[in-house]
C-alpha cells in the first residue's frame, strides 16, 4: 500500500487549524486558494465580514516545500507534529506566497526588531496548500464544550468574554474582572496561551486566575478557557481577533482595555473611535473599560476618567513594570498584586530559594510556641504582612 506524502506543521498550525475547523475564526473556516486569500489581504473580507489577511498554510522548511513542489490536486497529505500524525490535506492548490508580505498582513510591519517577526519568518514558507483537511487537537474542542455546558447549565443569555494574560493577575485585572461580572450571566475568562517561553508560564498564570476565583468571586458564574494565542493573534490584528474568537466561543459581550495596544483608540468628529468601528459583519457588543489606578488621594482603586486627581497622584498597573519586580525576586506591595498571588510567583520561580526556612520564620514571625511546618509559599505571605505592620512606620 502506498503511503501518503508527509507535511511537517508545527503545534501552533495544528492549534489554529483546529480553530478554524472548529467554527471559532468563522467567516474562516478552512484555508483559502491563491484567489481567496488575495482578496482577503487586500479587503480584509471574508464573505462579506471582517476578517483582517488570508488564512493560510505555508509550512517552511526543504522537505516540505519538496513535497508540495510534486503534490497534485486530490493527493492526500498527511500533516504530522512532533513526529506522530495529527491529520490529513486533501490537495487543491499549491501556490507561491511571499513570506514577506505575509508578515506585513499580520503584524502591520516588517521591522525585524518585532519580537514575532523573526519567528514567524522562520515557519513560513514560500509555497501554501490549500484543500480540505482534518486536524486532531482536542483542547480547542473541550473549550467549546466547557463554555457550552456553563452557558446552558445556567441558561445564560448575557455571556461576557475578555481575554487576557493575566501576567500576573494584578488589582486592576481583579477590578475588570468584577466590573465584568456585574452585568452577565456569565463571564468567559479567555486565557492568553502563547507558544513562546514566557516568564511566568500558562500554568502559573492559571493557577493565579483560578485561585482568585475560587476564593474571592462567585464562581458559579465564571469559566476560564486556554485561547490558543498562535502566530495570527500578533499585532494590531490581535484585538479583532480576539473579538472574532469570543464571539464564535458564544459570547455576546467583549470587554477591552482602553490602553490595549491594538485598540487604536482616538478621537474623530468628536466622538472616540476604535479599530473595532471598523468591523463588519460582528454581532457582538464590545465595551471599552478605562484604565484602572491606584489615587493615593481617593485610596482606593479608580479609572483614569473618574478620578480629578492628576497623573502624579496615580499608581499604574503596567504588568512589564510589575513583573520587573518579580524577575529580581522582590515581593510587590499589596497593593500591587494580591499577597497570596505574589506568593504562588516567587515560590515558584524561585523554588529552594531560603536554606533554613524554620530558622527565619522563628526569627521573624510571630507563631503560636509549636513547632510547625511552612513552605516558602507560607513564608512569603507571612513576610508580607510583616511589611504592612505599621506601628513604627
């Protein structure tokens, strides 16, 4: 028996290939031919709706371009990742692309200085297949069904999504996530699952989220999915993405930050504008939400348009600048992030950091006279509410 010609694709291909599979890009839902994808470039349509380039496959590397140099239309190809099979392409065309121009459609640039540039050009090819395939990539589907079971058990008709990285998970995520909740049936936390090495890894990032709900929200109302934040999701396109994505997830509401970097905002006519005044065919509310501060003169967690306060007064929750912090070891101020949230980071990227545990907490921390066990976890928090003693300060 002849067996199939093989295509090597990366897991960030088989996870939007499956998203796409899925229903959760719609109006895409499959790959385009050389004709289709043009016109989506150029247009930045797709059946009539937003959808801002062509959805393609264009794996880089010699022995995939030899295969798709030969490959025939109605020829089968297997697509395998990490060396075991995730599905099948049916050939109908094979056609030249220019990787170039394809970073330019998803990152609005070609400055090599972008931090995804350089990555994405190294999985593009110059030659795409197009044609009908299967894919196996079974967390996008429990997603789905995870967000679909939540809606139907509480028979949710407002279902709010905001997608976010949550690193970390600081006070004015806590604030959005509230604000978000005040007004669903259901909130969907969409997130952020990047392929890159991060800092602070997704399941880090997971735990933080679901320790916050579970402790401090009703967390009936709330469902936390992984977004497959692949190649596509880059740029200024992110945000319509990610509003695409949520409503094909079910949602009827997307909030956004107003400082989301590909937000766009600006004033026009005198009205404010977004990229999303843009999109066509999206029957989805989305709601833009001020950015949160910390007033030392309201003492109290604020917006940006409600305090009359000035910037001088403010204190901003810039995650780079917090995770600065954390990168050097430094445990932040409550109220920055959540003490218990703090503790959960620097015990886990710092693990065996103290050599005697007991002897610093015998030193340092008031106890009950028993001999106890405590992790570094129990002895950050402990050394935080040390830092808010105040009666000599």
């Amino acid at each position: 028996m002849r067996k199939n010609k093989i295509l090597y694709i990366d897991v960030e291909a088989v996870a939007t290939l499956s998203m796409a599979k899925l229903g959760i890009l719609n109006p895409v839902t499959g790959l385009m031919g050389s004709k289709t994808a043009k016109e989506a470039d150029e247009t930045g349509m797709v059946n009539g709706r937003s959808f801002p380039f062509s959805f393609i496959l264009a794996p880089s590397g010699k022995r995939n371009r030899a295969v798709l140099e030969t490959a025939a239309k109605g020829e089968i190809l297997d697509l395998y990742c990490d060396g075991s099979k995730r599905g099948e392409l049916t050939v109908d065309e094979v056609f030249e692309i220019d990787p170039i121009k394809r970073v330019q459609n998803i990152y609005n640039t070609t400055d090599m200085s972008h931090p995804g540039i350089e990555l994405t050009l190294k999985r593009l090819g110059s030659l795409a297949v197009s044609g009908e395939y299967t894919v196996e990539f079974s967390d996008v589907e429990d997603a789905i069904d995870m967000v679909n079971r939540k809606a139907e058990n509480l028979e949710a008709k407002d279902i709010t999504g905001m997608v976010m990285a949550a690193r970390p998970l600081h006070r004015a995520h806590e604030r959005m996530i509230r604000q978000a909740l005040e007004k669903s049936d259901l909130l969907v936390i969409f997130l952020s699952k990047p392929y890159l090495d991060d800092f602070i890894k997704y399941d880090l990032r997971r735990s933080m989220v679901d320790f916050f709900i579970k402790n401090f929200l009703p967390s009936e109302k709330i469902v936390v999915v992984p977004l497959e934040n692949t190649y596509i999701f880059a740029g200024n396109n992110e945000v319509i993405l990610n509003a695409i994505a949520v409503k094909n997830f079910g949602c009827t509401k997307f909030i956004v930050g107003q400082n989301h970097a590909g937000l766009g905002m600006h004033y026009e006519k005198k009205k404010i504008s977004t990229i999303f005044d843009r999109l066509t065919g999206i029957d989805l509310q989305i709601e833009t939400v001020s950015e949160f501060v910390y007033c030392n003169i309201c003492k109290t967690l604020v917006t940006t348009n409600t305090c009359p306060h000035g910037q001088h007064h403010h204190i901003s929750y810039h995650s780079e600048s917090i995770l600065e912090l954390f990168k050097v070891g430094i445990l932040p101020p409550a109220v920055l992030i959540r003490k218990e949230i703090s503790a959960m980071i620097l015990s886990s990227l710092y693990p065996n950091r103290f050599k005697n545990i007991p002897k610093l907490y015998y030193d340092f921390i008031p106890g009950s006279g028993l001999i106890e066990e405590h992790s570094e976890e129990d002895f950050y928090l402990s050394l935080m509410r040390l830092y808010q003693t105040s009666s000599l300060t």
